[in-house]
C-alpha cells in the first residue's frame, strides 16, 4: 500500500522563486543510477534516497551492480534491482532492466542519476528528471523534462545551455550529521603535538593536491592526511619528495568514512581546481573544522570570506599557506569561522530542509504534468 506523505508548510528554494506547498500527496519515484564504486555523487544517492524512505516515500532503484552498495541499501529497507548501464545503443539487458522496473512499480517520477543513467531516462506517462553535480554535456539528457544543479553555478550553466527557466532547479545538497570520535594520529604515525590538515578527493589534477603541497614547506611543522585514490598517486608523492615534504604527509588511499578524520584534523583544506559543489566543505562545517578553500565554483559559492572559512585565489600555494598559517594562529579567527560553518549548514543544507526541499520538487513537477495535461 502506498504511504502518503505531508508537508509541513515551508519554503522551497529551488527555481527562479520561493514556492509553498502545505497538501497530502502520493508519489512514487524511480530512480537510475549508474555511478561507481565511489564517489561523491554516489555517496549523496545512498543518502538521499535513505532520508526519502525514512520519510515515507516509495521509492525503487535500478542501479549498477556494486555489492557493498546494494547491502547498505536494502538494509535500509529500500528496493532495488540492478543493470549494467552499458552504451545506451547496445545494452538490451539494462533497457529490459528499466521496463521491468517500470512495469512493477508504475512510477510518478523517473529520475536520473550520471550522465549515462541520463541516457537510459525513458519516456512514458511519467515525469523524468535529471540530477547534476557537475557541468556535463546535456546531450545526454534529452529525455528528461526537468534537470537539477546542486549548485546555483550549475542551474545558471543550464539556462546559458538554453534550458527553460521553469525547467532548471536548484537543489542543494546535505551530508552526514552524526559527529565520529576522532582517529588516533598513531594510525598514521603522525605526531600528537603538530597542525594536522586534512583534503579528501580522488588524486585528480582537478583536485590540485599539487597545490597542497607545494604549500605545505611554508606551514611549519604541520603535518598533511590526503584521503583518496586515483590516477595522481605517484605524480603527487614524486611532487612531496621534491619539494621536502614526504615525511609530513600521510597518503590514505580511498576512506569508506572519513569522518573520523575530520575529527582527528584541525583544519579542512579544499584546495580544488575545479570543483562544482564541495560536499567536503559541508562536511567539514558539520565537524566544526575551520576550512580553506582555493576558489573553484562550489566553495566560491558556499564561502564568505573570514565569516565560514578563507578562500584563495585558484592556484596559488603562496596565498594557501598564509591562510593556513592565518587559522593556526588566530584562535579567534578560527573559532568565528567554525561557528559561521556549522550556521551557514543548518541554514541552508541540513538534512531535514533538504529533504523537504526534494519533497516540494517532486510534488510540484507532479502538479505540473497534471495541469498540462488537463490543459
């Protein structure tokens, strides 16, 4: 039996305007997700679509085949069935997948997930819907009637694309709440009475890790943690034993959690080159760690300057140290940036607003389809 779900009245931000629904309805949402093992936006799905059954939705997932993914989530009571999501033109077994799915669980709403699930999106007596954390081609999306930016830069690059105002939304995202007991600094044979930094992200020249290090000699005795895996890995140990700082710097590979980290570090460094959101800086304001960030598109949107953290110009180790330093030396500094994160979070992207945010959306393109349809 479907559940109904009720809003309580509020704002919603996405879209050109506020809009407000205080109504009863009942929906059901499929969604595609073709994603890797790991990632950002793979990690914001499972956290998404687990707050949404914990409010009621009904939800299926057709996703690709990732064991430890597919665990977490029927343990979390969702359903789901798995497809290949190979090139769109040849995967019968994927396009069979998704019938099957629609078939069973006539949805109201079709939603994808990466740029390839965005191919697969059928069309039907349902309304499809695309979410993007990056600025990709939107050729792959031409099925579906709606598309979601989780930035403000995003949904901007899909009216510059020539997508209809009333199609483009807004809708941000948000992260684990729930604090971790900090890692102890012997795991990694880190000293206990030294600055501990802290960037996580695939080892990927847009992460610019590079500029991490080169900062790093003109931080005195700080020690640096770099969580993640990828194709930069030797690059940027050959670049850390160039430049002196090998023994300072700790490489983790990829962390299923890192919020252990977080605790463990004293302040979070984003210094990406391009980075369309930033869920490490929502990350860190949540675990009350002064941020520095290089001015990529997302953390330039999410940052004021010395009010929730510092930002920098973009590849400039110079300036990245000095804001560093800044932090370590300034406890006042510090403590006013920790307390302007953790508030520009709870404002703005905690887990409650942001799931009656998706709510809104869902309902609303509902009601859109049926006044086009009455029309």
């Amino acid at each position: 039996m479907m559940k109904s779900y009720h809003t309580s009245a509020g704002v919603c931000v996405y879209g050109h305007s506020d809009v407000f629904f205080s109504k009863d309805f009942i929906m059901r949402v499929l969604h595609l997700m073709a994603g890797a093992s790991q990632g950002g936006a793979e990690v914001f799905f499972e956290r998404l679509v687990t707050g949404l059954h914990q409010k009621g939705l009904p939800q299926h997932l057709v996703i690709r085949g990732e064991e430890a993914r597919e665990k977490r989530l029927r343990a979390s009571g969702l359903s789901l069935s798995t497809a290949p999501f190979w090139k769109p033109y040849f995967d019968i077994k994927t396009h069979l997948g998704i019938h099957k799915a629609l078939k069973n669980f006539q949805p109201d709403i079709v939603m994808s997930w990466m740029s390839r699930a965005g191919a697969f999106c059928p069309t039907g007596n349902f309304v499809t819907v695309a979410r993007l954390g990056g600025y990709y081609d939107l050729k792959y999306y031409k099925s579906c009637e709606y598309l979601i930016g989780n930035t403000q830069g995003i949904r901007k690059y899909f009216l510059e694309k020539g997508i209809r105002e009333d199609k483009a939304f807004y809708l941000p995202n948000f992260v684990r709440e729930e604090k971790a007991q900090p890692l102890s600094r012997k795991t990694y044979d880190t000293p206990e009475n030294v600055p501990l930094l802290l960037a996580l992200g695939r080892l990927h020249d847009d992460k610019a890790f590079d500029v991490l290090i080169r900062a790093l000699p003109k931080i005195p005795n700080a020690h640096l943690w770099i969580g993640g895996a990828g194709p930069e890995d030797e690059k940027l140990k050959s670049l850390a034993r160039e430049m002196g700082v090998f023994d300072r710097i700790r490489f983790l590979g990829w962390v299923q959690d890192p919020y252990p980290l977080y605790a463990a570090c004293d302040i979070y460094v984003c210094p990406s080159r391009i980075e369309p959101l930033g869920n490490v800086v929502l990350e860190a304001w949540v675990n009350e760690k002064p941020t520095v960030v290089c001015a990529s598109k997302g953390p330039a949107e999410l940052i004021r300057n010395e009010e929730n953290g510092l930002i920098v110009p973009l590849e400039d180790h110079d300036e990245l140290a000095t804001a560093i330093n800044r932090i370590l030396n300034d406890k006042i500094l510090s403590g006013k940036i920790v307390k302007g994160g953790l508030q520009s979070y709870h404002s703005a992207y905690s887990q409650d607003r942001v799931l009656e945010i998706y709510l809104n959306f869902f309902q609303h393109i509902i009601e859109e389809r049926q006044k086009s349809c009455a029309a």
